[in-house]
C-alpha cells in the first residue's frame, strides 16, 4: 500500500499472470461521484392514484382547475345584506347554509341569516357576525356595522384559475394531497421509485430460521437492506442470495441488469478466491467509476454508473461494512434519484483517545443527547455485537490525530 497525496494505491493479484492497480479515492471524491451519477434522471415517472400517493415526490406542477375559493365565502355565522339598505333594522327573509344559492334577490332592508362557508349573493356586500346582533322574531337590529367584505373571503383571493398550487418535487404529505383533493386530481403524476435488486453472496450465510453448523453463520443483510429500504419508502425489492459460484452470480446478475434500476450485492467484491463480483461487473458494464475507498470499514466498495443501465452499488460483505457503507452511500443516492433531499448530518460532540488515521473512519456511536454521542468501537467490521445500543454511526476524517472532545457528522441508522 502506498500513500500518493490524497489517493491510496494498492497492487492486487488477480491470478498469477495479472496484476490490476486500485486507487483508493478519498471519502469525499466516493461520495461527490456517487452524488453526480445519482441524479441522472433514468426513471420514468408514473401516475399514481391518489390514495397511494402518500410521501411520494410530484412529478409536475399541479394547477388550479379554477379561482380560489371559487366564490366568495362567508367567514362568520350571522347575516348578509346590501350596503344600499339604510335602516339598522332589517328584515330577515331565509337562511343560507353552506353549499346552496340564494333563492331570489333581497329587497331593500331585508337580509339573510347565512353560515359560515356559504356562497355571499351577489347583490350583498355586507356580512354581520351574531356577536354583532339583536335578533327578534322575523327581524334583526345591527348592533355595529361592518365594511363592505369584512368578513368575506374573496373569490381567486388565493389562487386563480391556471396557476401552479404545488410546485413540481413537493413532497405529497396530508396537507400536498388535501390540496391535490380539492382541485380535482384522483390520480397524481409522481416520482416513480427505483426497482431495487439486492444480491447477498456467501456459502457460509444460512437463513436466520436455520441452526447453522460450527462454520456457517446466519444472514443479516437482506433484514438489515429491506427494512432500510422500506424506511426510504422503496417497495419494488427483488432479494437473491447466492453461494460463491460464478456462473450463476454471473446468470443473475445480466437478468438483473435488464430488469431493475439498482443493484446492490453485499460480500465477494474484495480479494478472495472467491470474490467473482469485481470481475463480472467489469465484463458486463466495463471499468467501475472507482473500486476501493480509504475507508474503515467498506474499504473494498465499488460502484458502477454506466449508460442506460441500473447503477451498481457492490458493497463489502461484512454486517457493518454493509450497513454502513449503505447508509453513507446508498441511502443518499436513492433519495436523490426520487428527487428527495437527503437530510445533511448533524453534528454531535465525541471524547475519545483515538491515535492518528490513515483511513476515513465510520464507528458505531450511542446517543448521550441531540449533540453528543459515545463511540462504540468494534473489533473488527464484523463484530456486529457492538451495533446493540447505536442509533447510528459517526465519520473522522484520515490525518493528524484529532483533538479530544470533537465534533463529528453523524449518520442515524433509519
């Protein structure tokens, strides 16, 4: 291993006959790459009714069918007349209520008792809240006059017909659909969500409902990516978990490529006998956009964005290299490409004695308060026991030993 500048340079073997060069790119330049590809807009948009449209992305504008509210609206209880009557008793001839007309025109010094949210007549100007009245049996006195539309709430005072009411990209929470409702929209065009694959490798990795043997362990990725995925609001997952055989990692992998719009693989991208991944992908997309960052864990990630085809995160098999790894790469990238802005990490507050890096570092923390956390330091990348208690994980950049307490960014697990 090497240091050039920024980068790290590492000579791996592929057989005796071969050698192939990898540069470890810096976290920073993983992460920039992944963010540029990311954003290249692959996926079609789809209509979407709207019952099931709930935290979807809106594809495109939506627009006022018509003004808004499209009459004027009565804001108070109590009655409504022309200003042109001049007795402060006035008769009172009917009641409106809420979605009706009125009946007829009023005469000079008659009014009609109206609720709130009915429709004022058009010959009336005048809206007289209950508080403001003296009613007697067919009759009502005017206690203390209003303006004219004092309490009315204009016809198109909010919005006219043809204007944009939810810009496109809004997030469709209940407030975005009740307004997608009242204008008319049953179905909504939105941001289709990525068809995801997820490829597990490994012999050894057995079903969680399996007693595995004194050399198998059982599999915790495809719960750990599927309830991960779910959390981002993806649902169209395809889950394969496979030994160490390259032909059929090989055979799933091209139907894959033609199927979905990312592929994520956890194990068999690093060094090993056994570690086919690498070679395939170069055979099926060409060069990766980097392979190796200088990170700890998820030293070996790769990733791939090749033209009209899903992008390839391969991500290292170990549990917390694979559930890191996602969180800081993956679960970014998602977000952006249903156009949805991922939260920037939050800084929180971190004593350690921790020496110097040669490595960007990703450790497990537990959180002590919205901005201070403990490292939980794990042996290795699999030692998954430390990820009991954490509620996410923080990121120290390679270099000079850092000060004691510091500041870090922190990722919570979703």
């Amino acid at each position: 291993m090497v240091e050039l500048n920024n980068f790290i340079l590492i000579v791996t073997m592929i057989d005796t006959s071969k050698t192939r060069v990898h540069m470890l790119i810096p976290v920073p330049e993983a992460s920039n790459i992944i963010r540029y590809r990311a954003t290249q807009p692959f996926i079609q948009d789809k209509l979407c009714l709207l019952a099931d449209s709930h935290q979807r992305i809106l594809a495109s504008d939506l627009h006022a069918d018509r003004d808004y509210p499209p009459y004027d609206r009565v804001m108070m209880d109590g009655v409504c007349y022309s200003s042109k009557s001049t007795k402060k008793e006035l008769q009172i001839v009917g009641t409106l209520h809420a979605g009706e007309p009125a009946p007829r025109a009023l005469f000079p010094n008659e009014a009609w008792r109206i609720n709130t949210g009915a429709a004022l007549p058009n010959d009336c100007d005048l809206v007289v809240p209950v508080e403001e009245l003296s009613f007697s049996e067919n009759s009502v006195r005017i206690l203390k006059p209003s303006e004219p539309y004092q309490f009315v709430h204009r016809e198109g005072s909010d919005t006219k017909k043809g204007e944009v009411v939810l810009p496109k990209d809004s997030v469709l929470n209940s407030a975005a659909l009740s307004i997608a409702a009242s204008i008319g929209h049953t179905t909504i065009p939105v941001v289709q969500t990525p068809r995801v694959f997820v490829l597990t490798t490994g012999k050894e990795a057995v079903p969680p409902e399996n007693t595995p043997t004194d050399y198998q362990i059982r599999r915790s990725h495809p719960t750990a990516l599927a309830t991960a995925l779910h959390a981002l609001g993806i649902t169209e997952t395809t889950f394969l978990h496979l030994d160490d055989n390259e032909d059929t990692m090989r055979d799933a992998l091209e139907s894959a490529l033609q199927s979905e719009d990312v592929i994520l693989t956890c194990g068999a991208i690093s060094k090993g006998t056994s570690d086919f991944l690498g070679e395939i992908f170069r055979d099926l997309l060409g060069e990766p956009e980097f392979h190796g960052v200088a990170q700890r864990p998820g030293r070996p990630l790769a990733f791939w964005a090749s033209p009209n085809q899903p992008l390839v995160f391969a991500l290292p098999g170990n549990a917390l290299s694979t559930l890191i790894t996602f969180h800081r790469y993956v679960a970014p990238s998602l977000q952006a490409l249903m156009r949805r802005s991922a939260p920037e990490p939050t800084m929180v507050t971190v004593e350690h004695d921790l020496s110097e890096f040669h490595l960007t570092r990703f450790l497990p923390v537990q959180l002590d308060s919205p901005e201070s956390a403990t490292l939980l330091n794990p042996q290795n990348s699999g030692d998954f026991s430390q990820l009991a208690g954490s509620h996410g994980f923080v990121e120290i950049e390679l270099g000079k030993k850092p000060a004691s307490p510091i500041k870090l960014p922190f990722y919570p697990w979703l």
